[in-house]
C-alpha cells in the first residue's frame, strides 16, 4: 500500500501546475468547510450557554389572572400567591427537587454620600443553586440567614461596579432603603443572554425573609422550582398548578391563572434550532466538497486519457484490471488527502487571527483562550470533514480508474 501512495504522488508530480490547481481546490473547499462548521457548532454552543445562564433547568410561574370558570367563581379573578403556596408546593409535589419564592423590587444603596438604584431580589435558600449563583468572593446564604431574617446581601459585579467603583465590596456595609445590610458575597461573572427582570450579574439577591423589614412585603411575586428529571417538566408543572388551583380556586387547566417560563422547553426547541443549523452548514459544507471533488474527477479523467497507452503497455506486461483500479484510486486519494491536510492547517491559522464575535466575546473570556475553544469545538468538525474529503476523493476517482482498469491493451497501445 505504501508503495502504491508513493507511485501515486510520482505520477501526480508529472504535471505539478495542475495538480497543485487542483489541490489549490481541495484546499480552499476543506478550509471553507471546518471554518464554517466550526464556528457555526461554536456558536450555537455559546448561544445555547448564554440562554441556560438563566439557571440549571428552571421553571418559574407567577399569578395571573383566571380565564376559566372555577369552583362558583367567574372568570378573571387575579391570582397572588401566598409565601404558604410555596412551602405546600415544597410539601406536595414530589416530582420537584428544589422550590424557591421569589419577589423583585428596586432599592436604593447608599455608601457614604452615594445613592444607587439597583434591581434586588429576594430569594430562598435553594434559589442559588437553580439560578446558578455562583459566589466569587465571600459567601453564599446559609440557612441561618433565612431563619434569623440577618440583614445580608449577595452582589452581582456589575452592580458591585456601579456601587462601589471598583471597590472591594464584599465585607462593606451599606445602607438599603434606610437599612444597614452587609455585602457578604459577590457574584462570578455570568454570560446570561435570558434574563429575569434583569441579568443576575445587575442584581443584588437578599433572604426573602427580610423583605417584610426592607419593603413591607410578605408574600412572593413568583415561584420558581427545579424538577427531578427534566424530561418531567410538563408533569412537574401540571402537579404544581395543581397545588395552587386547589389553594386558590381555579381551574388548573387554566394556564392563564398561572402564566410560567419553562427554560426546559426553551432548551429543547433551541437545541433544535441549533441542530438545524448543524445540519444546514453540513449541507452547504458537502456541496463545497462536492465542487473540489468535481476538480479531482477532472484531472483524474485528463490523466487516464493522456496515459492511455501507458496503461496498455500495463495491460500487455500482465497488469490485471485491480491493480489499475488501485493505482488511479491512489492517485486521487493522495490528491485530496494532501489538500486536505494543509486545508485544516490553514483553518486553524486563520481561527488565530480572526478574534470572537464581539457578541459573546464576554463568554469567551470567562471560559478560556479563543484558540482553544476553537479547536477543542473544530476537532470533531476537522475529523468528519477529513473522512468526508477522503469517501469524495474515492468517489472522484473511481470513475476514472474504472475506465483505466477496463481499457483494450490493443485499442490502448493504438492510442496517438
């Protein structure tokens, strides 16, 4: 085999100008091909990422107004919950594997003679771990800081940066609607392209049960909860509005007494849309190899009717018809599979010099180096495209060779 690629690549070296015109093709297709794929599966991957910045497969529901008659009442009576809803919905659903009241409202921090208006949230122990609160410096909440109604706060930085200036904030105390709350954690950086009355790194999150203390108010805005397997999430929310509709007497078909966000949903139909895309840019990526293998088809077919008599002064000495099938199929092989490999080589140079789209080159920074993400996302994308290259060059050349390996050795002798 060894030496069938090295008589191959001599006799394509017979005539350098037009195999490397050719090659030039293979080249520029195979580069186009990981390039596009690459940075399309990259970004759906960063589009799919900064929407799940939301948090680890969440649903959340608020009170809405009822569309259906229930239980002698008339429609569109407004359903508010009540901070009790949340510990019987905690109670009663066991398809759920954490539950969370949430209410958001402004307030207005004042350290020293500034006065900022940030957006907060007040929230429950286990909203961190849904919302992907992720604390950089300091603390999360503990359990004592619910029960105790402890006066403590979590900043997200880019509210940090607009309070304090650059300030170390963790550890400060400043003042919340006249109050004096601790800072006792800052947020990591989040790429969050869904937000909820805000992306978290604008927020400052507080224990709910200060609230009555800081804005006069008990009960929650919403609840949002977390199901045990998320491909229960259309069960989890039937059980939940269940729940509530007894509490509150509503039809629990109605889905307008209780509107809801299900990022489970919204993480399913985009991840079709990205492997609709996927799909897409393969499509295009095939017709691109199609074009180069036309190329290779081409000088293929020139090189046979130029060697005509050469294959049957072959043919006359013995040479079977499979050793001239293999002999051209090698030929093309190393055709495209030499353009091949400098087409990746000149992909992965022109990822270094082109930079991240500005849209998500805050994710590119949190996460590592472009480069690196560029070839650990291109390194499947490179391998599929190669063995894709490799079945077009086979093809292109099997027309060809079958024309060699079925050629008269008098007819061929005979050829001017």
């Amino acid at each position: 085999m060894k030496q069938t690629l090295i008589e191959g690549w001599v006799s394509l070296m017979r005539n350098r100008t037009r195999s490397l015109l050719t090659m030039l093709g293979i080249v520029w297709g195979l580069a186009s091909v990981v390039l596009l794929l690459a940075y399309g599966n990259g970004l759906g991957k960063s589009v799919f990422s900064a929407f799940m910045g939301i948090g680890n497969n969440v649903i959340m529901i608020w009170g809405g107004q009822t569309s259906m008659q229930a239980g002698g009442q008339r429609a569109g009576k407004r359903v508010s919950y009540k901070l009790e809803d949340v510990q019987a919905v905690r109670d009663e659903v066991p398809l759920l594997k954490a539950v969370s009241a949430e209410s958001d409202f402004n307030v207005a921090i004042k350290t020293g003679t500034r006065v900022v208006s940030i957006q907060a949230k007040g929230i429950e122990f286990p909203y961190g771990a849904m919302r992907r609160l992720d604390v950089e410096e300091g603390r999360y909440f503990e359990e004592n800081d619910f029960t105790e109604q402890r006066r403590v706060m979590i900043i997200g930085p880019l509210a940090a940066k607009k309070v304090f200036a650059g300030a170390p904030p963790v550890g400060q105390t400043v003042q919340v609607n006249g109050l004096q709350f601790q800072i006792i954690g800052l947020l990591r950086n989040k790429i969050q392209d869904s937000s909820n009355n805000g992306t978290d790194n604008e927020n400052v999150f507080v224990p709910h049960s200060t609230l009555p203390l800081l804005i006069n108010q008990r009960d929650p805005d919403m609840i949002v909860f977390q199901p045990v397997d998320p491909a229960m999430n259309k069960q989890a929310m039937m059980a939940v509005r269940e729940v509530l509709a007894r509490r509150h007497h509503f039809n629990p078909k109605d889905e307008k007494a209780t509107p809801e966000w299900d990022t489970i949903e919204n993480g399913r139909e985009l991840r079709l849309f990205t492997l609709a895309l996927d799909v897409l840019l393969g499509v295009i990526g095939a017709l691109t190899l199609g074009v180069g293998g036309v190329g290779v088809m081409n000088i293929m077919l020139v090189s046979v009717t130029e060697r005509t008599r050469e294959i049957g002064l072959r043919k006359a000495i013995g040479a079977r018809p499979r050793h001239l099938l293999i002999q051209f199929l090698s030929e093309s092989l190393v055709l495209t599979c030499v353009g091949g490999a400098v087409g990746m080589v000149m992909a992965m140079i022109i990822a270094a010099i082109i930079p991240p789209m500005p849209l998500y080159s805050e994710f590119y920074k949190t996460a590592n180096h472009e480069g690196d993400i560029f070839l650990r996302t291109s390194l499947p994308v490179m391998l599929i495209s190669f063995a894709v290259l490799a079945i077009v060059g086979v093809t292109s050349g099997f027309w060809p060779a079958l024309k060699a390996a079925r050629m008269n050795p008098i007819e061929a002798l005979r050829y001017e």
